[in-house]
C-alpha cells in the first residue's frame, strides 16, 4: 500500500464526518429557532386575552398572579404542540367569552374598522387638494390665469386700481 493509498483511505471517511459535526453544530439553533417561534405565537395569544382577575387589561401587560399564571398556561400548551387556534379555544371555553379583549361582533371592533376607512378616505381627499393646490401654484408661476372675471368685476378692479395709483402716501 503506497502512501497516497493510506491517505485515501483516512480521508474517505472526512466528508461524513464534517456533515455529521455541521448537523450537531445547527441543532441547538433549530431548536432556538422553535422556541422564538412558540413565543412569537404566545405573545400573540397574550394581546387577546384579558387578565382573568378583573378584565381590564390585556394578559401582555397585566402584572397580576392570574395573568402570569395564564400566561405561563398558554406556552405550556404551544409547547406540547397545541396550536393557537387550539389554545385560543380553550382559554375561551374556560373563561368564557369576556377574557377576549375584543369580542367577536362587538361595537369597538366596529368603530375600529370604520375609523381606519375614514382615515383612508381622509388620507386620499388630502393628496388630492393638496396636488390641485400645487398644480394652481405651477400654474400661477407660468403666468396663466385661468380665472375669468365678470365684466363688472373687472370695470371695479380697474377703478379700484386707479383709486390707488391716486393715493400719495403722506410723509
């Protein structure tokens, strides 16, 4: 057996081994990227429900011991691979209907919706006054002037004009 044969024979076996290394080096970061994605999911959760103690504030900013404990309640259920629809579900068949910060079907859902359309509509009035308003500008810059006056209106523009050309300020 030559020399190169012996290496040939080591390395062979290399390219397995640096795979095999690679895949145990980017297990911790899978399961990393698994548990952002059960907080991602549980936060969200937490933005719907109300604290189970006195109904005031969402589960995401209530500091009471009943919401931290429904808090931790919800990411033991997505980690034993519930979905959120699925815990969803049962927070509101254990709490009943008022733990949802914004009921199905309620007026503030409602107002909400409305007032974005409003916003939208307002938004879209604003850029076309503002875009007539430049295009009048331009046009007032070109010199043209596309207002016509009335002849009445311009026989006193034209005697108030000489009024004034009369007047002598008095020093």
């Amino acid at each position: 057996m030559t020399m190169v044969d012996t290496l040939r024979a080591r390395t062979s076996g290399l390219p397995r081994a640096l795979l095999a290394l690679a895949l145990l080096l980017a297990l911790p970061f899978a399961a990393a990227a698994e548990v952002r994605d059960i907080e991602r999911e549980a936060m969200k959760l937490d933005q719907l429900f109300l604290g189970p103690c006195c109904y005031t504030q969402t589960l995401d900013v209530h500091s009471s011991q009943p919401a931290q404990d429904l808090r931790k309640e919800i990411r033991k259920q997505l980690e034993a691979g519930k979905t959120p629809e699925e815990v969803e579900a049962w927070v509101i068949e254990t709490y009943g209907q008022k733990i949802l910060a914004v009921p199905p079907g309620s007026a503030l859902a409602e107002v909400l919706m409305l007032s974005v359309a409003a916003i939208l509509i307002a938004g879209f009035a604003l850029l076309w006054v503002g875009r007539k308003w430049m295009k009048r500008g331009q046009d007032d810059e070109k010199g043209e002037d596309k207002t016509e006056l009335s002849e009445e209106d311009q026989a006193y523009l034209d005697r108030l004009d000489d009024e004034l050309s009369q007047i002598r300020p008095e020093g």
